[in-house]
C-alpha cells in the first residue's frame, strides 16, 4: 500500500521496503532529462542534470537520490509527505496538478518537480527504467507469473521447487514470502508495489538468480503494480467468483485477468482449459498459448492430465504433451486442484525452455511438487487429520472439502467470510459447507470494520437454507471468537475423523474494528490438539 491510502503514513511494517531489501545496493544514476524526456516532460538547465538512483512511492522507503512519486490517494495526497521524502533525501518529485499546487504554497520545495497528469500511469515504466530491471537486451531472471482465482500460491512454490531441482538459483514474490536468494521477506501484498517490484527484479539480477516465480492478481493488475514488467511465461489457473467488490461483474473480472496474456504483459501462456473461462483466454490471448486439461472432462489441450491415482494423501498422474512427450508425476499435496497446480507449474517450465528429459529427472529424484506450502493445506496432525486451508471463497471451500473428505470418516469445517468484500459469496459458502461436510462451525475470518455477527448471519443463513431444501444430516454451528471455534472443532473430533479450519490460511493477524490481533489458525489447532492429547507434525513454519 502506498502512504497516501493509509491513516496517519503508520510505521512501516517490518520487513517492508523501508528496510532497503527491495533493491539492489548499487543503482546507476539516470539524468533527470532522461527521466523528463521517456514521459513527456521537459526538464530544462540546471534541474536536467540532476541524477536518480531510485524511486518509491512511499517517504518512508525514500533512500537519498530517490525521486518521490507523491499520488493521489483516496486519504491523503502524497504531496503531504514530500516534507519527509526531502529530509530522506530525495532528489526530485514527481506529481500530478494537485499535488503541483498544493507543493507550490510551500517555499521548501529546493528539487526538482516533474508533473503530469496521470502519474501512477508511469510509475512502472520508470521503476522499470531506473532500476534497469529487464534490460531489452534480456537475461536473468526469467520470470514466471501465475493468476487466476484459485492456485496461483501453491503453483509458484511449485514453479520454485522445480526450477531449484533443476538446479537454478531462483526467487519467489507472493502472498506468503518474498525470496531473492535469500533470507525470505515477508510479504503484505500478493505483489509488491511497482517501485518495489522491479527494484526487487534488479536485485535478483544482482544476486545471480536464474529464474523468479510470482503470483499476479487482479488488483496488481488494477492498481498496476506490474506496469513496466514483462513475464516470459505466465499461467492462467481457473475463475470463479471472487473479488466482485473491485470488480462488479465476473466479465469485468475476467478482463482484468485477460490483460497479463497481451505482448506488453507476458511473452507466452500456458492456459488451464478445465473452465469455461480458460477455454475463452486461450482463444483470445495476443500472445502464444499452449493449453492445459486436467479434468476427465477436459476439453482437447496441448497437454493433458490421465491416469491419476491416489498415493497416501497426494496423487501420481501422468501429464501428456505433444510430440508423445509424457511425464510421470506425483504431488504430495492433497486434492485434485492439486494435481492441476502440479501440472500447470510442470508445463509453464516446459515452456520456459526446460526439456521434457530433464523435468522428468527433477521429478523422480527431488519430487518438487510435494513441498510444503504455509497455509495451503497444511497438514497440522494425523490424527485426526487436521488441515489448514487458504479456501476463501466458493469454488476454493468446495475443492478443498472434497479433497480431505475420507471415508468411514466426520468431517468438520471450520470458516467464515471476510468483511467488507464481496457479501454475494457468504451464503453460497454456507451452502457448500452444509453440503460437504458432516459438522459446519461458522466463525469470523477477517471482518474489518464490518460487524462480524452480522457477517456469520449471513453464512449460516446460506447453510441453513441448503439443509432445509436438500434435507441434510449435518451440524450447523455458530462459535467465535476464531480460536473458540478450533477448540470447539477438536473437542467434536475423534482420531479417525478430519478437520478442516479454511479462509485465513498462513496469516497471522486477524483485522477487528481496524485493530490487528495475534492469529493464527495453525497455532490455535495445533494448541487445541495438544491440549486434547493428539499427537501434531511439527513444522518449523509454524510459531510456538
């Protein structure tokens, strides 16, 4: 987020892009004429020579030789905060007209000040340009990027996990962590800032990597915070309903989607076609696409999923391709949405350039799509079998119920909905949970400033009305706080039975009323379990 939306420009958060580790430590200096003339503003004697050394759009992150981006934003203007990015040391605004008048009134103002009328619009193309992010002459990294609604987390492990067992030195942008080769950043947004986006791109330029896997969602599409990058690859999962309080219409959804597969975005797909909204980007996309079935009912595709079959709690399968090229994989993560993150990871690398021989090598010897994934069906015991779920919405609740869902077994969920998102998917989530599972506890996920009884009404309004009309034998609960409603699901659970706690995954903090409380669901389960004298894995990811 950048300052300008945020109350009161708060302390940044640790591990954010005030720490420097967003950027590479050594930037050569772009004129400010250069800076003037690729946006269309002169930049007249002496101010043209003038060097920058960086970019943000934060006072906080603001480094000496930066120029600031002060925008518009719906709190504050970032020209609020041109005071503090001068004292860090910045060496030129750039603003819009509001923020020109409003810096006018100052008589403090000793750099330069370049206006234009839209200047999120150039942004990224200057992050791009400053930090010399992809240079049109290529090289490293070569970068994977993954949308759709569901997946996209758990294909970029699995993008990574491979690439490593290729043996590439490679980094990771996401929902859960950032890593350039290093020490993970923690990661507050699905993807960073433009600013910090491509001073993150030129930093694994720096440090060697081979290749980056990142996740790419609407919003950063939206909000542009991928403006100026170029992915080789990028993969398309699956859509289904969610994020209609940005969007509106699942058409409007879509088309935002559909922008990453244009020439000034990605330079080939690989496209899931198990949906109907597959099948439309793969005939539309401007740039080549190969396409991907996973489903028995799949339409034809480039490369199919057959032959799966059930290993413990993961899936061995086949993948088929052109050319009779075929490869044998197993993923040990659980469900069949699974096998679809598997398979699309395995072809958007083969698309990159890596030889079927050699992916196939990597899978016998590493077997890369069993890696762990924080907060994606994260297995906390066996027994019970105790699973947390990221699964927020409709289509992602129904998979991963599905895929714990044992036999001779109860099955509890436990979930909730966020507030102030979108309130047409609560009770077709309570539905769903009424239809797949034996014992349904509706809590609070993240309500915001929403009030969270009202939000739960809402849920359990939906799980009702499906036991009514399809006369289900199942629980219907109500338990909150969050933590209460764990204890509530262990107390109900045998060693043979299966919980699931889904919609907050691998976050730590719970927004209540605008304050953040320490939260997290594997923590809560993990306690309930041991307390009740079930035996937990133990996972360092996890905080004691």
């Amino acid at each position: 987020m950048s300052e300008h939306n945020a109350p009161g420009n708060a302390a940044a958060p640790a591990g954010g892009a005030a720490t420097g580790r967003f950027r590479p430590t050594a930037v050569a200096a772009v004129r400010l004429d250069s800076i003037g003339e690729s946006i269309g503003v002169p930049v007249p004697d002496p101010s043209a020579a003038v060097t920058v050394t960086g970019i943000s759009l934060n006072s906080r992150s603001v480094e000496p030789g930066d120029l600031y981006v002060a925008l518009p934003g719906a709190l504050r203007h970032g020209a609020d905060f041109v005071p503090q990015a001068l004292a860090a040391g910045a060496a030129a605004i750039l603003t819009d007209d509001a923020g020109a008048r409003q810096l006018a009134l100052s008589t403090e103002i000793a750099v330069p000040v370049l206006v234009v009328d839209a200047p999120r619009n150039v942004v990224g193309p200057l992050s791009a340009m400053i930090y010399r992010s992809q240079p049109s002459s290529g090289g490293s990294p070569q970068l994977f990027g993954v949308t759709g609604t569901n997946g996209k987390t758990t294909t970029t492990y699995f993008i990574n996990a491979l690439l490593r067992a290729l043996g590439q030195k490679t980094g990771l942008v996401g929902t859960i962590e950032i890593l350039a080769g290093g020490e993970p950043i923690p990661s507050l947004l699905t993807t960073p800032e433009s600013t910090d986006l491509h001073g993150l791109l030129a930093l694994m330029r720096e440090r060697g990597l081979e290749a980056a896997s990142m996740e790419v969602s609407s919003h950063a599409v939206s909000f542009q915070r991928v403006d100026g990058v170029v992915f080789d690859v990028a993969g398309f999962t699956n859509l289904t309903q969610d994020h209609l309080d940005l969007h509106g219409t699942m058409e409007e959804y879509f088309n935002t989607k559909s922008d990453l597969f244009t020439p000034r975005r990605a330079r080939a797909a690989v496209v899931t076609v198990d949906d109907d909204w597959g099948r439309r980007l793969a005939s539309t996309a401007e740039i080549p696409v190969t396409t991907l079935a996973t489903t028995p009912a799949g339409q034809p595709a480039d490369w199919t999923v057959t032959d799966t079959a059930a290993r413990g709690l993961g899936t061995d399968f086949t993948l088929r391709g052109p050319g009779g090229n075929f490869l044998k994989v197993h993923t040990g993560l659980p469900g069949g949405f699974n096998v679809a993150n598997a398979a699309l990871a395995a072809v958007m690398v083969i698309t990159g350039g890596a030889e079927v021989a050699a992916v196939q090598a990597a899978l016998d010897r590493d077997d890369p799509f069993t890696v762990a994934v924080p907060g994606r069906m994260q297995l906390v015991s066996e027994e019970p079998a105790a699973v947390v779920d990221f699964a927020h919405n409709t289509d992602a609740l129904a998979r991963a119920l599905e895929a714990v869902r044992r036999p001779d077994s109860q099955l509890i969920v436990v979930f909730g909905a966020t507030g102030q998102r979108d309130q047409g998917k609560r009770p077709a989530m309570g539905a769903i949970a009424a239809r797949l599972a034996d014992t349904v506890i509706v809590t609070d996920d993240d309500p915001h400033d929403e009030d969270a009884a009202a939000i739960r009404a809402d849920v359990l309004a939906g799980a009702r009305a499906a036991k009514e009309k399809d006369s289900l034998d199942c629980a219907i609960l109500e338990a909150f706080p969050r933590d209460a409603a764990i204890r509530q699901a262990v107390k109900l659970a045998g060693p043979a039975d299966t919980i699931l706690v889904a919609g907050r995954g691998h976050e730590v903090w719970q927004e209540v009323k605008g304050v953040n409380l320490a939260l997290d669901d594997r923590v809560e389960l993990r306690d309930a379990l041991t307390a009740k004298g079930f035996t937990v894995l133990q996972d360092d990811r996890i905080e004691s």
